[in-house]
C-alpha cells in the first residue's frame, strides 16, 4: 500500500471518527465522546500535513487521553443536575378541597394551603364539590388529585 493511499485512507478514517463521535455525543446528554471527537480532529490535521498512520494513531490516543484527565473532572462537576423544587412542589402529598366539581377529562378547582388550583382527577372519576382530595403531583399548572374515601364532605 503506498504512501498517498494510507493517507487517504486515514482521511477518512479521521472523518468517519469525527461523524461518529458527533453524532454520539448529540445523542447522549453526557460529554462521552467529545474527547475523542477533539483528538480525531487533530489526528485529521496531523494527517493532512503527511503524518504516518502511527503518529496520527498516537496523536489521537495522546490528545484524547489529556483531554479526558484534564476536563473530565471539571465537566462531571458541571454537568451535575439537581433538581431545583419550587415552592409549588410543596403541595405534593397535601390534602385539599374540591371548590368546582371534577369531571372525567375536565378540569376542575381545588383549595391547598389557601390557594386556588386547576385540578384534574388521577383515576378518571367524579370529584364533587366539597370533597377532600389527596395531591398526587403537578402537571404543569394543574394539580393530579386523588379522592380520599370515607371523609365528611366540606360545605364551602
């Protein structure tokens, strides 16, 4: 195999990495294979100055590993996510009292914590006025609520 086939060769090989580990790395909500897309581009540029495959294989293998000791620590420190509560995820597991009738697949209005609320019922079934509900969770501005059983019913 001659010389400018080789290095053709490892053009593409060089190209295809960097695809790959593009494509990988939009997909992932991690930084996986941003290191090793960074070394291919410079193994690709080693390349096309007529580098011999070994030293591009060891540019790329070089440039990767010091990318990874160097910013990995410092990615995994930012890239951690915490999931910040609101003051509105506070009524979670609260009880609260129907103020307008919820009907299978209408929204209807309940009271937590002195707080008007839309509200949706969690199993489908009729929720009247007056009736003690059980906050399951939050989705987006409505309330899944559940009936709580064998409660006296509140007179608003």
């Amino acid at each position: 195999m001659g010389g400018d086939t080789a290095n053709t060769i490892m053009l593409i090989l060089w190209v295809v990495l960097i695809v790959i580990t593009i494509i990988i790395e939009l997909e992932t909500a991690d930084l996986i294979t941003i290191w090793f897309t960074l070394g291919a581009i410079v193994a690709l540029i080693a390349s096309a100055f007529g580098a011999s495959p070994i030293i591009q294989v060891a540019i790329f293998i070089g440039v990767s590993l010091i990318l990874i000791v160097l910013t990995r620590p410092l990615t995994k420190r930012m890239m951690k996510t915490e999931i910040v509560r609101t003051n509105a995820d506070k009524v979670i597991g609260m009880q609260a009292v129907v103020t307008k009738t919820i009907n299978p697949d209408e929204i209807g209005e309940v009271k937590v914590d002195n707080q008007l609320w839309r509200a949706v019922s969690l199993d489908s079934q009729v929720i009247n006025a007056g009736d003690r509900v059980t906050i399951n969770a939050i989705t987006g501005i409505r309330l899944i609520v559940s009936k709580i059983d064998n409660e006296e019913k509140i007179t608003l």
